[in-house]
C-alpha cells in the first residue's frame, strides 16, 4: 500500500464497522494511501446516517483516517470538468467519476473500491480493484 493506492468511501466506512469487510478495509487504510476530501465528506455522512456514530465519535475516525492517509487530494473545478467527462465516456455515476478523476489526478495506480468493476482499467493509467474480492 502506497500513496498510489486511493480508497473509495466504502473502503473507509468498512473500516469502522464490525463488518467482515473491517480488518481488509483497515489494513488498506493503514497502508498511507491516498483519499479524497469528498471521502471525507461522505464517510462523515454515513458514519452518522447509517453507522449512527456520534459527532464525537466521527471526529476521532475522520482524525485517524487523516493521520494515516498519505494524501488527501482536494476537490477541484478541474477535477469536476474531468468527473463529467469521465462519466460521459464510461458511464459512471457522477460521485464515482468525481472520485476517479481525484485518483488519477493524484497519479494513482490502483483504485480500491467494491462498488466498480474489479480489474476495470481507467484512462491507461489506473486499475479498479476491489479488495474484498476472494
């Protein structure tokens, strides 16, 4: 795991659930990957929606994930005009394309996330895997 991994927010909610998905998602969390802001945002949204943390609770994870992460990559108007190109030409939906896009602007080589197609190579550069794949 390397700054040239980027996690999807799913990966970073499994992290914090007792779910079977936990210890793989921890690990890779662990590893000094490379996330998003809008992961933050949206791990902060599940965490309280679905996960029914509290805003203390939410803070001390958003606080880890921000110690371990090697970089977080803002969200930007360029990264927006490249998510809505991206979407148009692979037909992904716009908060994943968003994501994407953050990933290869980032140069990362490896996307993990459990919610696109495992092995998927995006744009020559970078390849979707999903790390609870058996």
């Amino acid at each position: 795991m390397s700054a040239r991994d980027f996690l999807d927010t799913n990966v970073l909610v499994y992290a914090f659930t007792t779910d079977a998905r936990s210890e793989a998602a921890a690990a890779l969390l662990a590893g000094g990957c490379t996330i998003g802001v809008q992961g933050l945002n949206e791990f902060t949204n599940i965490a309280r929606r679905k996960l029914g943390m509290s805003w203390s609770e939410i803070g001390e994870a958003l606080a880890a994930i921000r110690e371990l992460c090697a970089g977080i990559e803002p969200s930007t108007l360029d990264m927006h005009e490249n998510a809505v190109s991206l979407a148009s030409r692979h037909g992904f939906a716009m908060f994943d394309a968003v994501m994407i896009a953050t990933a290869l602007k980032a140069g990362c080589e490896t996307f993990w996330s459990e919610d696109l197609q495992d092995g998927r190579r995006i744009e020559g550069a970078m390849t979707i895997r999903n790390p609870f794949a058996g």
